[in-house]
C-alpha cells in the first residue's frame, strides 16, 4: 500500500502513473481509477444487483491505482461501497492511492467519519506514506497571478506513529559507580 499525499500540480497521479508503468513491465496487472468514477462503478454495480461480480473484478488486478481521493465529493453511500473494496482487497493486493486531503479529513471526504476510520485502518496497515510539498507543476509559470495563499499550499500532515504495544521499556538504573 502507497498513500501519495500532498497539495494539487505536485506529481502524485505522475508518481502513481509510472509506479503503475513499472508493475505492468514486470508482468502485473493493474487499473487506475479515479475515485469519483471508481465509486460511480459501484454504485451503479450495487444498483444492478451486481456488487459482489464488480468487487470481485476489481480484486483480480495485481495493483489498484485510486487517484483523486479529496478532489470531488464523495455521493452519500459511497464511502461504505469504497470500504468493501478496501476490504475485500485487505491484505490480498496492492494499492497505490493518491489524495490531496490529509487523513484527519477523511471524515468529511467520505462524509462519514466512522466509515473513513475503518478505511484508514486498513489503508495505513503495512503502508508507506509519501508526503509531497510544494506548489503546482502547472501553475509555476504564472505564480505571480496566483493570490498569496495559492501560491503555496499548506502541507498535509502525514498521520501519527502507531501507539507502541506491550510494556514500556524498562527505566534505566542510574549507575553508581560512574555517577
């Protein structure tokens, strides 16, 4: 799993598209889908009474690329379809999603927090972050007809470090003989 964070016109879907490139030249299948259409998919699917033939093809492909989590919002009900994919994919194959909203936002994203929690839950066990900084790829020749607070785009935080399990570590002893 490979979470691409980070302001638009900074080369997530670029990155997402030539990690892509690079599974289907080492004899992988993939499909890259945007969120919106991927979610559409679903539903429709889940409309026609065929949700579980859909899921179940896009569990087939060696790598699912979801691109543009945050750009547009999510339908009502949407956020429970793309949780059933996440599961149904959980620890069987690999994801690379892209997203230009922080994962504390994911609550309003899916329009459901708790929905999003569970997401999250899968989507962040065993996965690298990848946070990208900076302004737009596309926009860096005309910056200076951007307002201030478009020039720059504020950094997503990438999510806290797991709460450590088990004991806590032993305290040291002071020593007596060097003290």
């Amino acid at each position: 799993m490979v979470h691409l964070l980070g302001p638009p016109g900074t080369g997530k879907s670029h990155i997402a598209t030539a990690l892509a490139v690079e599974a289907v030249k080492a004899g992988k299948s993939v499909y890259f889908i945007p969120l919106a259409d991927l979610i559409a998919s679903l539903t429709k699917a889940e409309r026609e009474g065929t949700l579980r033939e859909k899921i179940r093809f896009l569990c087939r492909s060696s790598l699912l690329v979801v691109d543009e989590i945050g750009y547009l919002p999510v339908t009502p009900g949407g956020g429970n379809l793309f949780f059933q994919l996440v599961n149904a994919r959980y620890e069987k194959g690999a994801m690379i999603l892209t997203s230009n909203r922080g994962f504390a936002e994911w609550g309003d994203v899916f329009g459901d927090p708790v929905v999003a929690t569970a997401l999250l839950d899968r989507l962040l066990h065993h996965a690298v972050v990848v946070q990208i900084e900076g302004s737009s790829y596309r926009m860096r020749q005309h910056a200076d007809l951007l307002p201030e607070h478009a020039r720059m785009a504020p950094s997503i935080n990438p999510p806290p470090l797991p709460k450590r399990r088990g004991r806590p570590p032993a305290k040291e002893k002071p020593d007596l003989h060097h003290g």
